[in-house]
C-alpha cells in the first residue's frame, strides 16, 4: 500500500516524512499546517499517566479524556476541510479524510485499525482496532471525527473483543445538540531556535528517527533502543485534557499530573537510561527531547547539586516536568524538590533540588 512506503535509505515510511517538518525551535509541525504541533510520545505511558492521576484524585476521568481529545481532534479535522467548498465536495471530501486519519492512524502508530463499516446515515463509523495507543484518546480521536462533519455532538462508545482489542463505533444521535465552540486558549508564537539535525537524504526525517521502528501492520512504532512504544499525535490534545480536568477541578490538578507523570517514568527507569547523556547530559538530552519534537532546552545547569532548566517551545509542559524529576531521582538516587513556571512567553522554567 501506497501509505506504507519505506524511504530507501532509512526505512522509515516516507509519509512520515512527507507529512511533517522538524524545526531547529525543537518543534515537529504539520508539512502541510505548520501550525499544528505534533510530538513522538511514549504511547504506553499514555493510559498509565491517566490511570495515575485517577488514582490520586480519586475519580474516573475516562469521559473527560474523550470529550476534549473529541474536541482537539473535531478542530483539526474541521481545519483540514477548510478548502472543501460546497455540501457534496464536502461530504466527499470528508469521507476521504476520514479514510486517510484511519490510513494514517497504522503510520502515527495507533494500533492495527479496520474500518469495520461507515454509513452515511447517523455518520455512524465502526472500527475495529487492536492496540491502540491509548483507549480514552482512540474513542476521543473517533468521536471528534463525526463531530467535525456536521458540526454537532457525536457519541463514542467501545466494546472489548479480546485483549487489547475493541470495536470502537461513533455516531451522531438523532437531534444532537450543537456543538459549543470552546476557545482552545492561544499560545504564545514559538521562539527561534538553532538546534542542527542531519537529515535523512532520502526522506528528509532526522537520521535519529530511524530507532525508531515501524511495524505497519500491527499499527505500532517501537523505539528499539529501548523498546518502548511511542505515537505521532498533536500535544494540542494532550494539554486540551489538562486545561479541561485543572478547569473541573481546580488548582491542584498540574501538581497530580506532575507527580503522576513521576510515578509512570519511575516504574520504566531501568538498565537502558544508565547510559543516558554521558559526559554531556544537556546536549543528549536537547537533541532528544527535540527529535520528538518536545521543545528546545536552552538551559541546563548543575550548581551545588540544584538543576535548573529552560525550555523554550516546551510541549505538555506538566509531562516535561514529571520526567524531569523522575530523571533527576534516577541519577541522584535522591528525591527531588521541584519549582517551576510557565512564562507569558512560553517558556518553562523549573529548578529541582534533593530534598531535605
Ligand atoms: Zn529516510
């Protein structure tokens, strides 16, 4: 299949190339909209992250995942649409892109999907998938994809076949209601940088990407290295989550995704990270975190055992931060205090100390 085509000289799908830029600002956009960020993100730590902040709030959070990744999804599906003019170009045009995010969904690394079947009635799609990257964001991925056709609210629901795999159906209910434009907060423009990749000569995706391996029927990428599992997704989503459970339940949420974030990086610290940054942990780690399009770490200093950072263009910040103090307990076997702040300029600052 065209979509799955390798680049010759690394072996990455040449629609990952095709389809996205990596910038010097330590950013990875969108080719075609070079607004709409994307990041490589470990998609195993997805579902833990969530089951870490449920469990020290103490409540399902499920539903709230769906319905702002829905929203996240339904913007950018609505934005790709833009150029379609006209009610029949439109019904057309979106059956294609809905074929195409399903095509896509093998290459992002969103499990093995099948589209089960599609009618045009309701708009209701049924697929079923094996592995997802993460459950709450498949279902929020679906329903965003009907609501960005008609522009009214869909509903998801999935049903569990056998492990790790589910039929997942969305669908328009006769007379939903409209859907409510929330204003995705503006983010501040991204700053300059001057981070240097080598590209590859035959898809144009840093030579780096290649440890990462693709297996396009399954639906997966692995970091081999460390056999981890990552996903090709937009942290728009990821922090459309964050606002909507720090907005439901107040101020304390950033401090349990940090700290759930802390948690999941801890259980997964291990033999693989002892080699990490050698003799210079602020270059590994900046090439690193912009290779998955994470933001640019312009700052790192270690004075009298306390780190302290800045990250220019930093995404999901809050998971930036729960790594960070998960990384700095696995090198000083030591727990850390942290401080941090998200300037109106974007950056994020943050200073951890061993405590006591
Ligand atoms: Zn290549």
């Amino acid at each position: 299949m065209a979509a799955f085509k390798r680049c010759k000289v690394c072996g990455v799908p040449v629609r990952v190339g095709k389809d996205h830029v990596w910038s010097s600002d330590g950013t990875i956009a969108q080719r075609r909209d070079r607004d709409h960020r994307m990041i490589f993100f470990d998609s195993e730590g997805i579902d833990a992250l969530f089951q870490n902040i449920e469990q020290l709030i103490g409540m399902p959070i499920e539903k709230m995942i769906i319905e702002s990744k829905a929203r996240a999804t339904a913007a950018y599906i609505s934005h790709l649409m833009r150029g379609i003019r006209g009610p029949a170009a439109r019904v057309v045009g979106l059956g294609r892109v809905i074929q195409r995010v399903i095509d896509q969904g093998r290459v992002m690394g969103y499990g093995d999907i099948n589209m089960v079947s599609f009618s045009w009635k309701n708009l209701k799609i049924v697929n079923d998938v094996s592995n997802p990257y993460s459950l709450p964001l498949f279902c929020g991925d679906m329903r965003g994809s009907v609501e960005a056709i008609r522009k009214v609210e869909g509903t998801v629901a999935y049903e569990q076949q056998g492990p790790g795999r589910y039929v997942v159906t969305a669908w328009h209910e006769a007379h939903a209601s409209e859907l409510e434009g929330r204003l995705t907060p503006k983010r501040p423009p991204r700053k300059q940088g001057d981070i240097a990749f080598n590209f590859c000569p035959g898809c144009g995706v840093p030579v780096e990407i290649s440890q990462f391996k693709w297996d396009t029927e399954a639906g997966t990428i692995t970091h081999e290295p460390t056999g981890v599992r990552y996903a090709i997704f937009g942290p728009a989503g990821l922090q459309a989550i964050f606002d909507e459970l720090e907005r439901e339940l107040g101020e304390s949420i950033p401090e349990a995704i940090i700290e759930a974030q802390r948690m999941h990086v801890e259980s997964r610290m291990g033999n693989q990270w002892k080699a990490i940054g050698g003799a210079d942990l602020k270059g590994w780690l900046r090439g690193w975190l912009a290779m998955q399009g994470m933001g640019n770490l312009r700052e790192l200093d270690l004075v009298d055992g306390v780190y302290r950072a800045r990250m220019e263009n930093p995404a999901a910040p809050l998971v930036l931060l729960g790594t960070a103090a998960a990384l700095f307990e696995f090198m000083t076997e030591s727990k850390g205090v942290l401080e941090w702040s998200v300037a109106d300029d974007g950056d994020l600052s943050f200073t951890i100390s061993p405590a006591g």
